[in-house]
C-alpha cells in the first residue's frame, strides 16, 4: 500500500508549497523539496522492483505515513492558531522531516547494494511474472455435487464441429469457485477420454517458465504416441508440433492469467490438422482473457444453500448419511460459506478434525467464517488475485473490502470517496478500475446503468474478511473505508493519523470523539441517531468528504471546511422508521463558500440565494454534482453561479405551481449533461413551463409534466441524447409522430436508450431514418399502446425490449419483431416482460 501513500504525500507537499497561508521558512521549503526528490526515487523503486522490493515497500510506506502526518499536522495546527486569532507568523523548519528523509537516503542505499548482489531483479514492464509456485489442489478432489449440468454442457461445446484449429473454451470465476475440479471432471469423463485420442494437463500459473511449460507438455503426450512419431534432434517446440498436427487432441491449460501467456504457449499448436476437431480447455480468473477469441465462456457462479450444504455432506460424510442432531448446525455452517466450494472443503476439513458432537459443531458455527480465512490454502489461493493487481488498485480494492457484509457499493459513491482519499481524479477512472475487478473475479455486478455501465458491485464476504486482514497486515487499516460501529474505539487505535471513517450505526456518544480525529478526509456517519454534528467536525480542517443523515441542522461553520469536495446529505434509517419523516435539509447560505465542492447531494428544500448579488466569493466553479434540488428558480443568476454543474435532479411539487421557475435558463447550464425534472403526483400546473436544453445533455429524466408530443421536437434535435427517461405521464396525448415533414432530418440521432413509463400513448408513427442507434426500448404501464412502428422493431442495433406483462398485445408484437428478425444486418434481438 505504499504506493497510494506516496501520491497523497506528493499532492500534499505541492499543496503547502503553492499556498502561501502556510508560513514556511526557507530552510522549510528547501526541505519540501527535496522531500519531493525522495518521494520520486521512491516511486521508481516500487515500479521496478519486486522480491525483497515487498520488505522495502513496507519501509517506504512507513515513512511516507509519517512525513504526511508531519505536514498535515502542522498545516492543521496553523489553520487552527489562525482561526482562534492567535499569532500567524511564526515560520516552520519541518525538522521532523530528518528522520523520514533519512530512511528513504538508506532505502535507495538497500536497494543498490541488493542489485548489485543480484538479489533484486528488475519486474518487466509487460507481463508481471511472480515467483513460482506448485500446482494447488483442486478445490474439490473427488467428483463434486452441483457439476453435473455443467460437465453436460462443456462436453457440448467439446463436441460440436467447428472449423477452427485452435477452438478454445473457457471456464472462468473467482479464485475457490471450482475451475480447476471441473476441467479435471471435464478431462476425465469417459465420453471425453474416447473422443481425444490425446489429451494433456498442463497447470500454468502466474509465474509460469515457458519453457517447462513445453517439456511438461511433450513430456505428457509422448507417453500416449507411438514411438517414431518424433525425430530426435528436432527442438522440443517441432516434437509438439509434429505430435499435435497428427492427433485430434485436448490440452487443459490450468490456471492461465494472461493473454501473454497464451501466445506464448500456443505457438506450439499447429495451425494445420488432420481433423478439426482438436479443443484447448483453459481455466482463468481473468473473464478478458482470449476473450476475443473465437471460443465459449463458461462461467462459475457461487453454490445456493441447498448444493453447498449437499457438498459440505459430500466432503464430511462421504456416503454416509448426516446424523439428524448435526443437521442445523452443519446448514449454518455451509450458509457461512456463502457458495464458495474452497471454503466448503476447508469447512469439511475442519470439522472432520473435530469430535462429531452436536454441541462442538455449534461451537463452530459461531466462528466458521474467521476459521475459514485464517486458513494457510484459503489465504494462499484468495491472495493470487491481489498480488496480480498493479500497485495502485490494490489500494483501491483494499478500500472496497473495508464495507460491511452484503453492502452494495455505488459506482458513484465510491468515485467521491477515492476522489476524497487522492486514488482518483475523474468518474472514468473509477468505472475502468471496476471493470477490472469485475474482470478478474474479486467483485460481482449488482446493478447495471441504462447505458450499460456498472452502477453498483459487491464483494464476497469472506474475500471481504481476508482483505480487511490484509489491509491490517500492510498497515494500511487508518487509509481505508472502516465500518466499525463505535468510533471511540477507532479513536484509541488510531485518532492522530486516521484518514477515512466510514461507521454504521454509531450513537450520538461516539460521535464525541471525532475531535481526535486532526487529519480525517473522509467523515460517512449517515446512520447516526444524531440531530447535529459535533462542532469539532467543523474544525477537520482536511475534511474531503462529508456524509450524514438528515433531519440534520448544517450550521453556517461548514464554510470552514475548505477542503471539502463532497456533502452529502441522505435521509437515515431512523428518519425512514417514521412515515410522516420530512427528509428535508435546510442549507445555510455559507454553502457558496465552500471553494473546492464538486458533489452536493441532498434531499434540501430551496437552494440559499445570497441576497444582494452574488460576490465573486460565491461562486461554486467546481461543483459538477447538484441533487436533488427542490423547486428551483432557474434565474439568470443562479446559473451562473452553478455555471459548470454537470448533473442536476430537481423536484417541483405544491398544491398549485404556479410559480415561473423560469425552465427555460436551463441553457445557460453550458457543462450539464444529466437532468431530471420531476413535477410531484398530485400537483396542478396552472401553465407547463417549457424548459430549454442545453445541447450538451447526454441524459434527460422527465417525469409528471404532461407536455405536448409537439414539445419532444426539441428534445428529438439533441445531439448527444444518449438516455431519455419519460415517466409518469411526462407527455400526454393519443398520437407521438417523430416524423419530420421531409423525413430528411434525423432525429435521435445518438439516442441508445429509451424508456416510456406510465402512459396514455395510443400510436406511435415514425421513419426508419429516426433512432438510428436505439439498443433498448422499455415499455411499461402503457396500456393503450398496442403496437410498436416496424420502423422501430427492425433497429438493426435493437438488443433489447422490455415490455409490461399485462400488456398482452404489445408483447405479442414484439415478439413477432423477435422472430422476424433473422436478416444477418440485424442483432439477435432480447424480449423481456416486466
């Protein structure tokens, strides 16, 4: 975890060093500096070095927590004297730094002296290669309950014709889930073993030597060939060659890691054959791996309860039948395993080590989960995945695990919370690293945004339990998310130097001790029984991110925290206990100070206009997040004041609007790219206000305006519409005709996405030119909609409709375009029911 400390070390001294607040002395900046020089070198010996690099990147990690504790203490402490009004011009030397710089001078020193021994090796820039390691057991060693549909179905894609040499099959999933037991059951069928004449096994591994890899192979297939197949002085590479381009063969390539590798070791493969038949199995943890190959992916999912406790039988029983007095206790134990086969056998294990008692296998029960990932083989196959990360998402991957169990982290969350620690700077970041965990198997996709990108993923529990171990085993605990539910006991462990808290549930007492916490960045206490924060949470002077639980009163000292970047205000599980709850925050007018904002999320009433103009003090030029705002007068001034807000939800509700909120400014919004108007169930427009776009939007949400289909002329004429969301009778009236009257213009142009909800739409007429991108179409509660245009079901990039079920004539339409569509041009098109 050194790696991420030295990012928040260097973005630190460049913060003191720019500011001129902070009353460095010469001696001081000179000290800055060259601490800058060390934290370089120090990045380039992490980049380039690994083996005894793992002892040295703990010493770098330690000294660059201190020097950041050092400068952020002092640069705290400043802000501190300078509110209280105390005397300012007192200039620092950081001579504490002397310690810290010296470590690193004797780190670089280390690492010279061990390459010049050759005890430290370069790591290549491509193709990480690790230490070697024996080939690991199966998860499961013997002919497992819940793989028999599974091996049916390989056997399937083994057997089929294709014209392709190298016709791979890919069985992927986590590290435990059992790739490795079903390519052997898959290696070992009997109807296998007669189709290939030869097969071979190979296990690959992270740090696989391709040459052993080539003698493990020739090696394994001349004992099943007869002898002269070969000549004698060819290279071992031309014996396999000659071997395979004879024989119809299968070759397992157990526990590949990279696309790397499989060039590598598929150069042997012959391009020409006797017979097409010849199949590659290759297991992976890596879902991308050759996955732009010609070949099927077969993926391994977790067990449900029922398979996991018959497995747990299976492995503790044999045979025999699970006396009846054990019989809970055991479920409980396979329900702890949460479908991983690998902790299933190592539960097997341990209770087959134990007295066959009732009262011993409760007693297990209780403590399954920490047995399970204390466990030397459940620790050593679980962390392979960690160690193939590159340095930088181990940290982010760390933080991940720090959630409680089954919490469903948002995309969007997380990014305003690696924004708030320095692991990131922008939204794309966070999503390209969580398709990397996806990717790789260590977290799963709970939700999926309209356009197809990852909203929310979850992390296995007990993956989630062995890293939080991790993460206390790397020192790196005080860094990452922290769900303990009483922060005073976080206070004693770690209150001068702790960065990140993230607490469930913690009473209105705990909260006390935040005033320890001098260097926090990161504050999520949403689920408080509290009605107001400490004042000490205003003086957290380094305060980047703030979550809490409305109804909560925001004093006008939130102005003090300049730093922070994120505010966000959700309603909390005591406000959701009370139906007649008011989730309302009322923002105090200090909100516009707050120079570096860039995410307000709240659920607050009118937005604070400064009165009397507004100051070039007030003027939130970084905020790109504004939700969700209620009843908001878009006036001239406004806008500019969120002049560059890039995502803006806004309610309007009342007995009567009839207020002007002046929609039609909403052009001035240059930078917006997301906006959703709701106009509440039940309030009555004396006139609909017709709002103006901005062409930058790529999404747009309405809901409950009962605009005229004329008015969707506008909206037809985006240029980057990607997602258009219309909601609870957002447009009324019996005929939407997107025809224009030469059909020469196209209209929709970009638009992907289209959702019609709760609707009095009778007809739709429209051209073939119009929509020419749409992938998805979702109808629902449109009663009186009984067709779709062909135009519309014959989208050549159509993937997927999703149609009410108790619309019976619509979905048979739809399904008629289902059918119909077998023209090549065409994608196969998808028909769900809602």
């Amino acid at each position: 975890m050194a790696y991420p400390v030295l990012v928040s070390l260097d973005k630190t001294t460049v913060h003191i060093l720019n500011h001129d607040e902070y009353p460095l002395s010469v001696n001081g900046k000179q000290q800055i500096r060259r601490l800058q020089e060390r934290i370089h070198s120090m990045r380039k010996i992490l980049g380039m070095y690994h083996g005894d690099g793992s002892r040295l990147e703990g010493r770098i990690r330690d000294a660059a927590n201190e020097a950041d504790d050092v400068i952020e203490h002092l640069m705290h402490e400043h802000i501190r004297s300078t509110a209280a009004g105390l005397a300012t011009d007192i200039q620092y030397d950081l001579g504490e730094l002397n310690m810290v710089m010296d470590e690193f001078d004797s780190i670089a020193k280390e690492t010279d002296e061990l390459i010049q021994q050759n005890r430290v090796k370069p790591t290549p820039a491509v193709g990480r290669m690790l230490q070697s390691s024996p080939t690991p057991t199966p998860a499961v060693d013997s002919f497992p309950v819940g793989l028999e549909e599974q091996v049916d179905k390989l056997r399937v894609f083994l057997f089929q014709r294709k014209q392709e040499l190298k016709y791979i099959i890919r069985i992927t999933g986590m590290g435990g889930i059992g790739k490795t037991t079903l390519a052997r059951a898959i290696f070992e069928d009997e109807q296998v073993v007669n189709y290939f004449p030869v097969r071979a096994w190979i296990h690959v591994s992270q740090n696989y030597e391709i040459q052993n890899v080539y003698e493990e192979l020739l090696f394994s297939l001349e004992k099943q060939v007869g002898k002269g197949l070969v000549n004698d002085c060819d290279t071992t590479e031309q014996k396999i060659v000659q071997i395979l381009i004879k024989n119809k063969f299968l070759i397992v390539l157990d526990d590949l890691w990279s696309d790397k590798a499989w060039d590598k070791i598929s150069k042997v493969f012959p391009f020409t054959s006797n017979d097409y038949g010849s199949r590659t199995l290759i297991t992976t943890r890596d879902k991308d791996v050759l996955s732009v190959s010609n070949n099927n992916a077969h993926k391994m999912d977790v067990m449900d309860e029922n398979l996991s406790w018959c497995l747990l039988k299976q492995k503790v029983f044999a045979s025999k039948e699970c006396p009846s007095d054990l019989e809970k206790a055991g479920k409980d134990i396979a329900k702890a395993c949460k479908g991983l086969p690998l902790a299933i056998v190592i539960a097997a294990r341990i209770l087959s080590q134990r007295v066959q008692s009732q009262s011993s296998w409760e007693e297990l029960a209780q403590n399954i989960r920490s047995l399970i990932v204390e466990d030397k083989q459940f620790q050593e196959t679980m962390l392979m995945s960690y160690t193939d990360l590159s340095r930088d998402l181990r940290s982010c991957f760390l933080y991940m695990c720090g959630f409680h169990d089954d919490y469903e982290i948002r995309v969007s969350v997380l990014f305003k919370l690696w924004m708030a620690e320095g692991f990131v700077e922008y939204q794309r970041e966070v999503e390209y690293i969580m398709t990397v965990f996806v990717s790789k198997n260590l977290a799963s996709i709970t939700a999926i945004k309209c356009n197809g990108r990852i909203k929310s993923c979850s992390v296995h529990d007990l993956v989630s339990d062995l890293y939080k171990i991790k993460a206390i085993d790397e020192n790196c605990e005080r860094r990452i998310s922290n769900s303990r539910l009483d922060l005073r006991e976080v206070a004693r462990a770690y209150a001068s130097t702790m960065r990140s808290v993230i607490s469930f549930q913690p009473s209105e007492s705990s909260l006390r001790s935040l005033r320890k916490f001098k260097l926090l960045r990161v504050l999520d206490v949403v689920d408080t029984d509290a009605y107001s924060l400490p004042a000490s949470v205003f003086d957290l002077f380094h305060l980047r991110y703030l979550a809490f639980g409305c109804p909560m009163e925001v004093p006008s000292a939130i102005s003090r925290l300049q730093n922070l970047r994120s505010l966000i205000i959700r309603p909390s599980k005591r406000s959701k206990k009370y139906k007649y709850s008011r989730d309302e925050v009322y923002l105090p007018v200090e909100i516009w100070m707050l120079p570096h904002l860039t995410h307000l999320v709240s659920f607050f009433d009118l937005l604070p206009i400064p009165e009397g103009g507004a100051p070039s003090s007030f003027f939130l030029e970084e905020l790109r997040t504004l939700s969700v705002v209620k009843k908001l007068i878009c006036t001239e001034e406004v806008m500019n004041l969120i002049c560059n807000v890039e995502k803006l939800p806004v309610t309007y509700f009342g007995d009567r609007y009839q207020l002007d909120y002046q929609l039609h400014n909403l052009v001035l919004l240059t930078q917006l790219e997301k906006l959703t108007l709701v106009l509440e169930k039940g309030s009555l427009p004396q006139r609909i206000a017709k709002p103006i776009f901005p062409t930058t939007l790529k999404k747009l949400t309405l809901s409950g305006w009962r605009f005229s289909w004329e008015d969707m002329k506008a909206i037809a004429a985006l240029p980057y519409l990607r997602v258009l969301k219309l909601r609870d009778h957002a447009f009324q009236g019996r005929t939407w005709k997107t025809m224009d009257k030469s059909d020469e213009v196209q209209l929709f142009a970009t638009l992907e996405y289209l959702l019609i909800e709760k609707s009095d739409l009778e007809k739709w007429i429209t051209s073939y030119r119009q929509f020419p991108a749409l992938k998805r179409l979702v109808l629902n509660s449109c009663g009186k909609l009984s067709e779709i245009p062909n135009a519309i079901g014959y989208k050549r990039y159509l993937e997927l409709i999703e149609v009410d079920s108790k619309n019976l004539s619509l979905l048979k339409c739809v399904r008629e375009f289902q059918k119909k569509r077998t023209n090549k041009i065409f994608s196969g098109l998808e028909v769900r029911e809602l």
